[in-house]
C-alpha cells in the first residue's frame, strides 16, 4: 500500500471530547462520571473557550494567559471553591489549600523539607519498593497482572515508609482504604458546585463522610503525639522528623499539631496517588509501544546491570525519564485546574469579571492542537530537550509559586520503579482490557491496568 494510503498509527487511550452542549443536568451526569467529559472539543484547537453553567467560566489553554493567572497574578487567581471543598474536609488548611499568608508561611517552612539533598537521601526506600514490585510481579507468574494496583502498593510503600520510618502507630491498609473511601464517597462534583452555591452550603456527600475523615485524621494525630512523646529517631530523619522541625525562616513559626496533621495527610495523599498513576500510565504506554518499551530496557540495562535502580542513577537514563514526562503529558493526574477570578481582567482578550472560574483543563492543554506536534500519539522524543517544550503549555506539576513543592520526589520515585521493572520484565498488553481514563478526583485507569508480565533472565 502507498504510503500516503496508510492507516494512521493506533493511539492510546484517551477521552473523547464533547462536539454538543450538555446542558445543566447533563453536564452533571457527565461531571460525575468523568469530569473529563465536560471538556469541549473545542479546547485542543483553540487558546480559551467559555461560556456559563450556573457561574461563568472560562477554559484556559493559551500559555501566556496561564502563566498570568499562575505566576503574574497569582493573589487575583486563588484556588476555587470547588477544589477547597472538595479537598478541606481530609487536608484541611494545610499548603494545599491555604491562600495569602498563611500559605507563604507554610512553604516557606517546609520548601526544605523537600531540597534536592533530603530526596536524594529518601532514594534508598524507592529502590526497596521497587524491589518489593518485582517480587511480587515474579510471583504472579506470567499471568495478567494488574499494575495500576501494584504501582499504588509501591508508592504508598514509599510514603508510608518515609512519612513514619514504619511505626507501628501507622496502619497502612487502614489509611489506604480511608483514601479510597473518601474518594469514592465524596469527591464528586455536586450540583451546587455546578451552580456556585456558597461554599458554606454542606454538600450532603462530604457531610456523610465524616467517619472515614475521622480515620484518616486520628492516624495522623496518633503518630504525631507517639513521635512527640517517645522522641525517637530512625538513623535518617524522615518526613515526620523534618515537619516537626520545620521553621518559618522569616517568622520563626512552627506547625502547630493540628497543622503538622492536616499537611502530613496532604503529602499521604499526593505523595502516592499521583505517582502511582504517573507509574500505571508509563507501564500501559511501554506496553502499548513495544520499540520504546525495548529502547528503554536497553537504557535500563545499560546503566543497571542486574541491580536495582538509585537515584544516583537518574542521570544515566534521560529515555527514562523522557517516558514519564510524556505519561504524564497525555494523563497528567491532576487533568484540570481551577482559580476563582477576585478582580475584572481580560484574558485571551476577554472579559474575566470577578467571581468567574478560569479553569487550566491540563488534559486538554496538553493535546491542544495549537501547541503540540501529533498530540494524541505517544512520544517520549519530544521531551529529549525538555527546554524545547513551552513552559506553560506542559504542567504537570502546576507552575508559579504554587508548583508542586514535590515534583522531584515524584519524578525520582517514578523513574527508580519504572527502570528497574522495565530491565526485570517485558510487558504486553491483554486484549480487550485497555483501561478507560476517568477523572474523578485524578485521572485514574478505570478498571485497571492489566498486563502481562514475562521475567527476562
């Protein structure tokens, strides 16, 4: 066949896009469903689409009106509603949340908790969880495998691990499943979120979830006064040694306990979560593209041999981490961002009025048709220059003062697992069980992420 009569390429997995308006109820349903849904075709051809939906709202996909609302104007675009009620009732006023001074206290405290040289010295507990993932994998034998499952294993390994050097006062499973709870519970958009009703309106699905918050929150309190009480130090200070001491250079505050709760949830639940799904997405990717899945094994190995990758690795396995890059390109865990306009200004050259949503739909920035080359195919090769890719049109982590203060603890745990799986097995897909990207909180793989796994002597 003449090459310009070949198919086009098989893509992965991906969303499709509404071509209609939903409608009030609708939109709704959809939201619900998969907040992904309610995204307008429209928002991967052109820079801003808006309209009203009980509240006016504005989709952002232009790089300089993003970088406006997250670097330039950033006090004018704090984080909506929405997204605090959503996330308040588990992580309460912790840095996630918090606005104005009472954040920039809080990141100052702890931006060195996370500095290149503590998560550097964290890779060891990496490298055993990524030991742990292929003994399991080995064990199941040949068989379909569902790694999204086993990903999330591994990251809350690493989490729980380096949160409270594994103490008895912390139950993993019983945090795990706290989690889950309150997700499937109560982080769902509800009607009155549709039709901005005020914040202080109870939601009735997070109201009813109040015991799993109780759960999850005695956890936290629980290690905190075992550990303030004992006084005991592992042979490495770990993330409850570091928030304990963390300090307000400019201040001279500390957390108090409530406030050492409410940020070691937040670093629980961001700190796996979005990780696992980062490490998920990679693996169904590899599988999905066997040559890339084989150049990267040859980087593995390269640089590994028979042993299990450390983070003094990273710099030998740049594919590596061009693979994690473009994984979280086409699903990046946090698929949309929403701001809450205080004052009028003018974006894309329209009018933001005070009190409108501007939502960043990363999903949809991330494909938009403006900005990226082929941007529903899978490339890890556009991010061997990573200085080449306009910085407001990739944002995985968020961007301006409020980037994730995590970043590079994921990125490292990310590339830790995924090399030393990738130089231990080769992955395939199964038939018929491609997974399904639904947003609900994060973009997750509904039903999985299953494939077979064959050890590679």
């Amino acid at each position: 066949m003449p090459d310009d009569q070949s198919p086009p390429p098989a893509l992965p997995v991906r969303v499709p896009l509404v071509t209609a308006p939903l409608g009030m109820l609708g939109s709704l349903r959809a939201a619900r469903r998969n907040v992904l849904e309610i995204l307008p075709e429209l928002a991967v051809k052109q820079p801003i689409v808006s309209g009203r939906m009980g509240i006016r709202w504005h989709m952002l996909m232009d790089p300089a009106a993003i970088r406006r609302v997250l670097l330039e104007r950033v006090e004018d675009y704090p984080k909506s509603g929405v997204t605090k009620n959503l996330l308040r009732p588990v992580i309460g006023h912790s840095l996630f949340i918090a606005e104005g001074a009472h954040w920039r206290w809080q990141r100052r405290a702890v931006a060195p908790v996370f500095s290149h040289r503590h998560v550097t010295g964290l890779g060891p507990v990496m490298s055993a969880a990524a030991d742990h993932a292929c003994a399991r994998v080995a064990a199941a034998g040949p068989g379909a495998v569902d790694m999204a499952d086993e990903m999330v294993r591994a990251t809350f390994e690493v989490i729980s691990e380096i949160t409270f050097s594994g103490g008895k006062s912390f139950d993993r499973d019983a945090v795990h499943r706290a989690i889950d709870g309150y997700i499937a519970a109560a982080a769902r958009v509800s009607i009155l979120d549709m039709l901005g009703a005020p914040d202080w309106i109870p939601r009735p699905a997070r109201a009813l979830s109040g015991p799993v918050v109780k759960r999850m929150k005695a956890v936290a309190d629980d290690a905190i006064a075992s550990r303030r009480a004992s006084g005991q130090r592992g042979p490495a200070p770990d993330l409850l040694d570091l928030l304990l001491a963390a300090e307000d250079p400019e201040e001279h505050r500390r957390m108090s306990d409530a406030e050492l709760a409410d940020n070691l949830l937040t670093f629980i639940v961001a700190g796996h979560e979005t990780t696992a799904l980062t490490l998920g997405w990679a693996l169904y990717l590899c599988a999905f593209d066997p040559a890339v899945q084989d150049r990267a094994r040859a980087e593995a190995r390269a640089a590994l041999g028979e042993r299990t990758a450390t983070a003094a690795d990273l710099p030998q396995l740049p594919y590596l981490r061009a693979i994690i890059d473009e994984a979280l390109r086409l699903y990046p865990p946090a698929a949309i961002i929403s701001r809450t306009a205080q004052v009028p200004d003018r974006l894309c050259g329209r009018e933001v009025r005070a009190g409108d949503t501007v939502m960043l739909p990363i999903y949809a920035l991330h494909r938009n048709r403006l900005l990226w080359d082929r941007p529903d195919a899978f490339d890890p090769d556009r991010f061997t220059d990573r200085k080449a890719v306009p910085r407001y049109a990739y944002l995985p982590f968020g961007d301006g003062p409020r980037v994730c203060i995590g970043a590079s603890f994921a990125v490292q745990e990310a590339v830790i697992i995924l090399a030393t799986l990738l130089a231990r097995f080769r992955f395939t897909p199964i038939p018929g069980r491609n997974p399904r990207p639904v947003m609900i909180l994060t973009l997750r793989p509904e039903g999985g992420i299953w494939l077979r796994a064959e050890a590679l002597s």
